[in-house]
C-alpha cells in the first residue's frame, strides 16, 4: 500500500486531448525554486549533492551564484511537458542572468 501511495504521488497525468501534464489528483509536487542561488540551500546543503559542490568550490574554486548555479526542475516531465511550465524560459532567463553579472 505504501509503495502504490508514493508511486501515485510521484506519478505524471498526460491529458491526451488538452496536450497537458498534471500531478496526479489530491498532489502537489514541483521542483522548488527558492533560496540562493535558485533552489542551491535545499538542494546543496540537504542533499547528496554536498559533496560534489563542496569539491567545485574547495578544490576548483568554483563560487556559488557566481560561476556555479543551481537548476532545479521536475525531472518527471519529457521536455514537452517542461516547455509547457515555462521552464526552459526560466532556464533562459537563469542563463542570461549569470551572462550579465560576469560579462556585462
């Protein structure tokens, strides 16, 4: 039962006729965007991921929000669906946002 739960709150709805994703019904799941530099104090400091960021800015000198950015998304959608919520325009304007700050 705790398995099938889990797996119906992780679960994608594609609506053939509307050509739109949804989380599944009574769910809210989405890939948080908040804190600095984008979503990088959940997903640094509470994560796996600690490690690998430790290293790209102790040994590497990689800066965070300088050089080295965060990019959550929801990684259950196809590219469709992450088109569909605006994400490769966020990703855009993540990208052109560290362009500017280092390149003027």
């Amino acid at each position: 039962k705790a398995l099938d739960c889990f797996s119906h709150m992780l679960s994608v709805k594609y609506d053939a006729r509307t050509k739109r994703f949804s989380n599944s019904t009574g769910t809210g799941l989405w890939a948080y965007q908040g804190g600095f530099p984008d979503g990088t104090d959940y997903m640094v400091w509470r994560t796996y991921y600690n490690s690998f960021w430790k290293l790209l800015t102790t040994k590497y000198g990689y800066r965070l929000g300088y050089d080295l950015f965060a990019a959550p998304y929801d990684w259950r959608l196809s590219s469709d669906g992450l088109n569909q919520i605006g994400e490769f325009d966020r990703m855009a304007d993540r990208i052109a946002a560290a362009v500017k700050q280092n390149c003027g």
